[in-house]
C-alpha cells in the first residue's frame, strides 16, 4: 500500500514540476514578446516623429504665408468695422448718457463730452475733469467740451 501513496507523490510533483515549467516558459515568452513590442513601438515613434519634423518643415511655411494673406484681407474688413463703431458711438452717445442726473444734480454738465455720470463701489464719477463734479453753485464749467454729433455735413445739405 505505501507504493500507491509515493506513486501519488511522484505524480503531483511531476504536475508541480511541469507547472513550474510551464510559467517559467511563459515568463520567458512574455519578456520576449515585451522586448518586440517596445522595439516596436520606437521604431514608429522614431518614423512618425521624423515624418512630423517633414511635415512641420513643409507646412509651416506655407501656413505662415496663408495666416499673412488672410491678415492683409481682413484688416481692411477690420478697420472698417472699427470706423463704423466709432461714427455709432458718436451718433448714440447723447442718448447713452443718462439725461436725468444732469438736470436734477449736475446741470452745468449737461450736453459736455467728459461727463460719465456713474457710480463705482457707491463713489460717484462726474466727469474725466471734475470727477467729483464742478463746485456746488457753479453756473458753468471752463471745461466744458460740447458733444460733437455724428453727422456735421447733415446741416449744411438742407
């Protein structure tokens, strides 16, 4: 009866064994396997970088051109546009400022082109000269810059 018990022995250390083998086995074919695939993987970094420096190279220039000549069309777009807020400001700045402040708190500020008229943090900004406004009393203002209006040639058509 002992023979049966050492041929079981022998049996699960031969499966041990062959077990052992086998991952060792395996350990070794995934090393080889990683080491490929790292080659790999630099092999076409080095290929796409290289292709990347081309293509920068070929672009770049061409795209440096392209940003210019879109540059020289739209300016002109640009500027206009620019001219065009502009003469709007003028037109509707009358109207932008509040009217009610002057003729109630600041009357000799009325129709002047440095009023503002706002509060900041509950500190009022008058104008860009007297920004706590001219001296309670005062009949007029030696800074006084009447609003130009937009359309100065209107007048003279009629």
């Amino acid at each position: 009866m002992e023979n049966w018990q050492q041929d079981w022995l022998k049996t699960f250390e031969t499966i041990a064994d062959d077990m052992g083998q086998m991952f060792e086995d395996l350990g070794r074919e995934l090393v080889t396997a990683t080491d490929a695939l790292l080659d790999l993987s630099e092999e076409v970094a080095e290929d796409v970088g290289q292709s990347f420096v081309q293509l920068d190279q070929t672009l770049a220039p061409k795209l440096d051109l392209l940003d210019e000549q879109i540059t020289e069309w739209l300016n002109p777009v640009f500027q206009t546009l620019l001219g065009v807020q502009l003469t709007f400001d003028r037109a509707v700045e009358p109207m932008t400022h509040t009217v009610e402040p002057w003729l109630n708190q600041h009357p000799v500020c009325v129709g002047c082109r440095n009023y503002h008229g706002q509060e900041y943090n509950g500190t009022p900004l008058i104008c860009a000269i007297h920004p706590y406004g001219v001296m309670e009393g005062a009949e007029s203002c030696s800074d006084k810059e009447p609003i130009a209006w937009a359309f100065p040639n209107l007048d003279q058509q009629n």
